[in-house]
C-alpha cells in the first residue's frame, strides 16, 4: 500500500507505507489529525515527518513532556499579598532598594 497522495509532492510520495513503524504512523496520524480533519492529508504529513525522522513523534512527544514539567510557556503566577502592607513598610523597602539616592 502507498502513502495516499492528499498533499501533492512530499518526502513520503509514492512511497510504501509497510516502510514505517507502525506504532509511529498511528501516532503521528493522530498528531495529525488535531490540525486537519482530512485521514488522507494527516497519514501523508505524518509520513513526510516519518521520512526526515524514523522517531519523529516519540521525540516530539518527549519535548512535549519535558516542557510541560519544567515550566517552559508557562505563565508565572502572581503572587498576592494577604495583608496590604502599610505606608511606614513601603516607604521603607523604597529607601533600602534606593539608598544611595537617599542618602545623598
């Protein structure tokens, strides 16, 4: 059986899709799938990645996991006080952060 031809052109084009490992086409054609809703147009792009990459969407999906533990793309949180500090306490962290200023 050949890689379908939905996109024309490619890396996989005409090639034999007994060529890829099994486990890595269904995973990348359901990689695929999140971007197009066309069968066809998702095994074909997973086949083109296949061919630059026998392990393309094991290494995507370890990145994938890497990132999302180390907090990479996340937004910080921001930290809230539960007391508003008072006047006297502020004034003060300005004079120590700027105290060459200050002491002038």
């Amino acid at each position: 059986m050949r890689v379908p031809d939905g996109i024309p052109g490619g890396l996989a084009a005409g090639k034999s899709i007994e060529k890829y490992d099994a486990k890595e086409l269904a995973k990348g054609t359901l990689h695929e799938l999140e971007h197009t809703t066309s069968f066809v147009v998702a095994v074909e792009i997973a086949a083109d990645h296949l061919e630059e990459d026998p392990r393309y969407y094991t290494h995507l999906e370890r990145t994938k996991r890497r990132h999302s533990t180390t907090g990479v793309g996340r937004k910080k949180k921001r930290r809230t006080l539960k007391k508003k500090p008072s006047k006297r306490k502020v004034n003060q962290l300005i004079r120590d952060q700027f105290r060459d200023i200050y002491d002038r």
